[in-house]
C-alpha cells in the first residue's frame, strides 16, 4: 500500500467548481483529505486558445501556413490541435529569436563560446550552467528584447507572444520534470493573459487553483508533502525515464477515454450502465495480464524506444526546414516595424483606438485587481474588459450589438442550418454572410489578380520606327529596379550608373518620369493603399544615407521602403538636372504624367517611345492616345525577348475604345480582382455580349450619377457571370447568387468567394471602377464620394455599406445565455452548437461539439474532421514518445 492520507482527484474546469463546492460543503472526514486538482492539459488546451485570440488578425495564421495546411490552422488557433498548436508556437518563437538574434553583433569571443556549447549537443545544458558565454548571451538578448518591445505597439505584440509560448513550455516542462513550483508560478503567470482573452472561467477556477496550492502544505503532513513538491510525485509518470511526466487528465484522455471508444469499448452498443461500467473498468487490470501473455507466446516486445519521437533524425529535419521558412517569412514581414501604429504584419491593417490586444498583460492585471478581495461567488466578469485583437479591424460582426470577430465562412455555414425553405435561403443570400465580400475582398484587402495578364489580349507591333529622331519616355519606377546595384558603391556611384545607363540606352534627350511619395501618407491618394499592400510584401527599414555611403543592404529591400526610394529619386533627379536631362517627378502615381508627357511630344517628334513594364501605362495609352507615332516598349528580361505594342494596332477597335473599363473593372492597383475571374474573361464578356457597349459608356461620363453607375456595373457583372444581358427577365446580382449557389451544389467542392457579389458589394465596386476612369480620362473626382473612406491609415475602400446578414438570423443563429445552454438556449432550439457568436456561453458551454484529434504531424494536410457531441471527452493527440497514439471516434 502507498500509505498515503492525502487523495488528489483531477477535474476538468466544469467539474472543479463542483468538487470544490462539495469538499467545502461536505463534513464527511474522508473528503477532509481529499484535494481537488485543476487538470492541466485542458488549461494548457484553454492557454494555448488565449495565445490564438490574442494573435488573431495579427499574422500568425500566415506565419502557420507556412508550415500547415489551412484547414488545420483554426484548430491550432484555438488550442483544440494540441501537439500541433504547441509544435507551431514553439517553431514560431523559435524563428523570431533567430530574426532577433542576427540583430545582434556578437563579439567574436561570445560567438565562439556559445558555438562551443551548441557544438556540444550531449553536454550543452551543463556547459551552459557551467560557463559565462550563455549567460552574457541572455543578458544581451533579454536587453534587445525590451528594445523592441518599445519601438513599436507592433513590436511589443510580437514580443508578448514571445513571452505567452515561454509560458506553454514552462508549464510543459514543469509536469515532464515534476517541478511543482515551476508549475504553481507558470499557471501565477497565465493569470493575466486568461483575464484578457474572456476565458473568465479558466481565469476564475485558476485564482482557486493557485491558492490552493500555496496553502497545501497547511493540509498535508509533512512527509506527503516533501515527496510531492520536490520528489516529482504531483505528476504521473508510466516510466523512469527524465522527461516522462504526464498531466492526470491527459493520462484518463489517452487510455481510459481512449479505450472507451474503441470497438470494443463502452461506446459501441454496451451503454454505459453502473454495472456495465464497473464491470469494465475492473477488467482493464485483467487485461494487462492478457496483453502480456499474448505478447509472450508471440515472441513480441511491445516497448518504447529510449529515443524520444521528437529528436529522431526526421523530426529534427523537419522542424529546422520549417523553422527556416518561418525565418524567411519573418524576414519579408518584419514583426518590429519603426513606428507608432499598431499593425497586422501580414495584411497591413492598422488597428484603431479599440485594438488593444498587444496590451494583453496589463489589462489582465488590471481585471485581476478588480477581483482582488472579493467573495468568489459573487466575481463577476465583463465582455468588454476583454482585449480587441486585430482581427476585429477585417473579420468583425455585429451580434447583439457587440462586434465579434468570426471565419468568413462560419456565419454562411449557420444560416446555412437552419433554413427553412429554399425562398428563405434565396432571401438569406442577399446578404454577404460574411463579415467582408468574399468574391472582392480576402482577409488582406482587396483581392488582386495578375495584371500582367493582360498582355496576351495585345498584339505586338512589326512596325519599325527611327531612334535617332525619336524621343524617350522612361517610367523611373522601372528603372529604379533595371539597373544593378555593384557591390561596395557608394550611392554616388550608383545614380552615376542609372544616367549612364539612360545617356547609353536612350539618349541624352530621354525624360524621366519617378512617382511621387506623400510624406504623410493618411492625407494620400487612392494609390497608397497598393502601396501599402506591396510593401508588406518584403518590409525594410528606413535607411539614412548619403552619396558617400555604401548600401548595406540589399537592392530590392532597400527599395521596397517608400522613403529610401523617395531619397534616392531626390539624388537621381540632381544627377540628372546637372547634365540637363530632363526628369519629372509625379504627386503619386505616374503613369498618368508619364502618358499626358507623351502625348504633349508627339506633335512635334516624328516618334514618341515609352519605356516601361507597367500594363497601367500602356492601359492609358490605348484609351485616350490619338496619335500614330506613339509606341511603348516592354524591355526584355531573361530569355524574354523585348516587346513593342502600338496603340492603334494592339487591339481590335471595340476593345481598345473600352480597355480603360475593362482593365479598371478586372482588377487594377486600385479596385479588387473578383474571385477566379481573370482579364481575358472581361474582354472575352465584352466580345460576346455588344449590348455591353452602351452600359459601358455610362462609366466615360463624367458627369453621372452615382446610380446610373451602380446599375451599369451591375449589368456588365450579370453578364460576366453567365447570364445574357439580352434577356428580358435579367436578374439582379442578387437573384443571380441563388442561382449560382443551387449550381454549385452539385459540385464536389464549392467555394462562397466563387458566387458573384450582392447587389450591395457591387454598389461599392462600381462606384470605385469609375472614380479610377475619371482620372485617366482627365477628370479629377473625390474619392470619398465614389467607394473610399479616409481613416487613421489613409484611404481604404468602403467594402460594403450592408450588414452581413439580417439582424434576426444573427439573433437566432446565436444566443445569449450565461447559466449553461439549457433548453431555452437559441442555439439549441436551431440545433446549433454554439459558437464565437454567442456572447457569454463559449467559454464554459455544455452545447458545442469536441473536434476529434489528429495525431500529430504525419501529414501535413488535415482532412474532413469529425465532430462529435459535447457530452463526450475531448481526445487529445500523443505527446510523449511511450504513451499510446490516439484513436479517431
């Protein structure tokens, strides 16, 4: 016998409330010494889902794509993925030290101290302890830590996160090794962020737990309670080996629930009785004896090997080839920017007065003091003292009057249920149901396609023309880019090369044309939203230099920050002016200035060449240019040979009179790209559907209404997505959403963005196509008024002026209960589970369904997932290397 008095009995958080109201209610002296234990692999679960909300919006879920399918990513997201969600975060943060770590200069001596360590992989832990290079080492990068932490709003988000997975494999290493103070002071440190993300029932029960815990050593004797606070004794261990501790509701998930649901399990027909379960459970030990003579007379070992799964050969390969694409990613979306925005790294959205999410710690404190010295019955919890993730800014619904954020497709999933009639689903589609216009818009902005795409609709031009009496207009945004930086030139030097290479290759008479970089970028133009987007694209740091310096960094990322290529354009346009070449530079974009420029030459030069790479300029070109003499020229690359287009022999007449439209409708650096819709099939619409001509002509006038445009743009979309214009019935878009939507359902697969617009989406689309055709029309109008709104960021399209769905759907389609979803609960009624909609449920709901478990990382794509009723366990994923795997439901 184990001759222990004290009994720990694990809950999950539901059930830890209810044994602790029994233990302290009960005089029975046999519970006296019983103690209720917080199960800790299901706070790490609600954990790992407070990380996920607090990250959302802010870019990790592309960090994880890197790695993941994007299936899966929901689920290690919210915690439910274990093994996968844990193995992301930690190659997250191990990627983020690295970026942070080759921002550091070691000294030669440090460096090599601390090679010798990792060098010395058996011994490394010791010689770390031992020598003084691993400490200096952490000292530096702790101070470049708290270095980024203030540069930016941005820079300390990332840096909480940092700090949240340190928190995951603290308490991970606290049950492995036994360390009971470790894990008291990990779940003390998980206050905060549990307060902050509303998981108030995990911040609740953990104030209980925590306190209990610091008062244990009143309530056990004291021989128990040395061998289970520095002995190890708090864990389960099922060998000797170090690393082998398990948290006890993980040990019940993977073998008592586990073989619970197997075939010959309690699941299968036998019910789940007093005395079939009795039965049961004592025939487990029975069958251990079974087991083992079986593996006897077969002559088979059924061990584990000493080698832990996580450091084989394979898995080792692979969690650095993983590791190093998240490094890559971290490099192009620079998680530290210099500035006072708060952003989402991956998608540019700049958060407002409401996002607080990189506040995290502080207002979990903050909710924490609200609490203190208060009955624990009587704490009560606000919604709003929750942190607003940056999610909230793309993904956010009004439910109930509180903005929610949700996955684009969850609320057309819902309504999806619960409709009645196909009349009722036909109304329900005009709505987006989404919390953006899929078919517009993805969770980054506008979608966009490629616009380069456009050119196979052009034929080249035979036509020869004379150079030496010709004139050159050069688009500097191209020739920024063409020439090649040497290694180790000044700046000087550099801008020398780009007028050689203009004086060599086009003639000393050649104009430039650079676009212009507003300093202030929230009072630009139209075109600042793109620019945003591509910078994000590979992000830099603004360099300060001047002609006698040497870059120090590379050509396109020196180039990809506005700034560095405004001050070298400044450089350039003096190199140019003292050799009196003439140069321009735009307010913004140039492809306009550079056309008009053109087009003023052209009268007097027998021929006017414009050099450049960008289908707006040649766009423009083809939609106002009169003259015969007027030729772009796409420069080869590579093995692409050189290109010459004319204007008036490019396209045939009817597109080229409407290339402006087309090019605008289809996607350009200022509208959205529709969904899998690309170039060729606008002009391909317009080829099949004349009647289109006069619709398109409302888009020329400058002096139309609004209307007028919307109900054009409507007809020319109708048209795009199948339906003749001719017809006498010709639907509206949203009429035309149902009817694509009853096709698709016959498809193997379907996707929300692939049915068109509503009518309200469209609205907006429209009004943005004709603001950018007025411009290259020579008309100015004021973008405000025609789609675009002016924020803290400059300006952003007006993604849709209508609510994702009725506000009664979304009232069914959610609840709002705060005493357990009993039958009056919404959800239930509609036999919904609940979900992110329900305002104050989901954080300890008896109504929503347990998404079964993967194992761990065999594969890197995750399939249909089964979903079974809350009434049963969560199953968890394998996570130590002698422990079984799990199985599916």
């Amino acid at each position: 016998m184990l001759q222990q008095k004290t009994c720990f009995a694990t809950f999950d958080q539901p059930l830890y409330l209810k044994a602790k109201e029994i233990l302290s209610c009960s005089q029975d002296p046999i519970l006296k010494n019983v103690v209720a234990k917080l199960g800790g692999f299901h706070l790490l679960m609600s954990f790992l889902g407070t990380i996920g909300y607090i990250m959302a919006g802010s870019g990790l879920k592309e960090v994880f794509h890197m790695v993941y399918a994007l299936n899966s990513i929901d689920k290690i997201m919210s915690g439910n993925a274990y093994s996968r969600a844990v193995r992301a975060h930690i190659l997250a943060q191990t990627a983020l030290a690295t970026v942070i770590l080759d921002m550091i200069d070691l000294a030669p001596q440090l460096r090599a101290g601390v090679e010798e360590i990792l060098g010395n992989a058996d011994r490394s832990v010791v010689l770390a302890n031992e020598g003084e290079s691993a400490t200096k080492l952490m000292e530096i990068f702790v101070s470049r830590i708290e270095k980024l932490k203030n540069r930016s709003p941005t820079g300390k988000l990332w840096i909480q996160y940092f700090e949240m997975v340190t928190l995951v494999k603290q308490f991970i290493e606290s049950e492995r090794i036994g360390n009971w103070k470790l894990h008291r002071q990990t779940i003390a440190k998980m206050l905060p962020y549990f307060h902050a993300s509303g998981h108030f029932s995990y911040a609740k029960c953990a104030h209980l737990y925590v306190q209990d815990m610091l008062d244990l050593e009143n309530t056990m004797g004291a021989a128990e309670y040395e061998k289970f606070t520095t002995q190890g004794n708090f864990t389960i261990r099922r060998t000797f080996k170090f690393w082998s501790g398990t948290w006890s509701d993980m040990t019940i998930e993977q073998l008592l629930m586990k073989n619970m649901n197997t075939f010959w399990g309690l699941t299968h027909g036998r019910g789940v009785s007093d005395s079939v379960l009795v039965r049961w459970t004592q025939g487990m030990t029975a069958l251990q004896y079974i087991c083992y003579g079986i593996e006897k007379f077969c002559g088979v070992d059924l061990t584990s090997s000493d080698q832990h799964l996580k450091i084989s050969d394979s898995r080792v390969h692979r969690d650095n080839d993983d590791c190093k694409k998240m490094v890559e990613w971290f490099k192009q979306y620079n998680p530290f920017p210099e500035n006072s925005n708060l952003i989402s790294i991956s998608t540019g959205v700049v958060g407002d007065s409401r996002i607080n999410c990189h506040m995290a710690k502080e207002e979990g404190i903050l909710g924490i003091k609200r609490i203190e010295g208060n009955n624990f019955y009587t704490v009560k919890f606000r919604r709003n003292d929750r942190v607003q993730p940056l999610a909230l800014m793309s993904n956010a619904i009004k439910v109930h009057d509180e903005s929610v954020s949700i996955n684009p497709t969850t609320l057309f999933q819902r309504i999806s249920i619960t409709k009645k009639s196909d009349e009722e689903l036909e109304d329900f589609l005009t709505y987006e149901l989404c919390p953006f216009p899929l078919p517009l818009f993805d969770e980054g902005g506008m979608r966009k396609g490629t616009k380069s795409s456009l050119y196979k609709a052009f034929k080249p031009c035979s036509q020869k023309f004379n150079a030496e009496s010709s004139v050159y207009i050069i688009d500097g945004g191209y020739l920024l880019h063409r020439v090649l930086w040497n290694r180790g030139s000044t700046f000087s030097s550099i801008c020398d090369n780009y007028v050689t290479y203009v004086r060599t290759k086009y003639k000393s008479t050649a104009l430039v044309i650079f676009d212009g970089y507003p300093e202030n970028e929230t009072i630009g133009g139209t075109k600042c939203a793109e620019r945003a987007r591509r910078t994000r694209k590979q992000m830099s740091s603004e360099v300060m230099f001047d002609e006698t310096m040497i870059p120090t960094v590379s050509q396109e990322k020196f180039l990809a920050n506005p700034k560095n290529k405004d001050r070298l354009i400044s450089i350039l346009m003096n190199k140019f002016s003292s050799l009196n070449m003439t140069c321009k530079k735009a307010d913004e974009d140039a492809d306009c200035l550079i056309v008009n420029s053109a087009l003023a030459l052209a009268p007097t030069h027998l021929s006017v060449v414009v050099i450049g790479e960008d289908i707006d300029i040649f766009v423009i070109l083809i939609g106002i240019c009169s003259f015969d003499n007027v030729y772009f020229v796409k420069p080869g690359k590579g093995r692409i040979a050189e290109k010459m287009f004319s204007p008036h022999t490019a396209l045939e007449k009817t597109i080229a009179d409407n290339i402006l439209f087309l090019h605008a409708m289809s996607g350009c650096d200022t509208t959205s790209a529709l969904f899998n819709y690309g170039k060729m099939k606008f002009v391909q619409t317009l080829k099949n559907n004349p009647n289109l001509l006069k619709v398109i002509q409302i888009f020329k006038n400058p002096d139309i209404t609004p209307e007028a445009v919307v109900d054009a743009g409507n007809h020319f979309l109708v048209a795009l997505y199948g339906y003749p214009v001719t017809a006498s019935d010709t639907p509206s878009l949203n009429n035309l959403r149902y009817k694509c939507y009853k096709k698709s359902s016959f498809n193997k697969s379907s996707n929300m963005a692939s049915l068109p617009p509503t009518d309200a989406a469209a609205h907006q689309h429209s009004l943005r196509v004709y603001h950018q055709l007025q411009p290259w029309l020579g008309n100015k109008k004021s973008p405000e008024d025609w789609g675009w709104e002016r924020t803290i960021s400059g300006l952003q399209p007006v993604k849709i002026l209508q609510p994702p769905a009725p506000d009664s759907i979304l009232r069914k389609i959610s609840c709002k209960c705060k005493k357990g979803c009993t039958g009056n609960c919404s959800c239930r009624k509609y036999r919904l589970v609940c979900s992110v909609l329900c305002l104050h449920c989901w954080d300890n709901c008896n109504n929503r369904k347990i998404q079964v478990i993967n194992n761990d990382d065999d594969d890197e794509q995750i399939l249909s997932d089964q979903l079974v009723e809350a009434s049963l366990p969560l199953h968890v994923e394998e996570d130590t290397d002698d422990l079984p795997k799990d199985i599916e439901l």
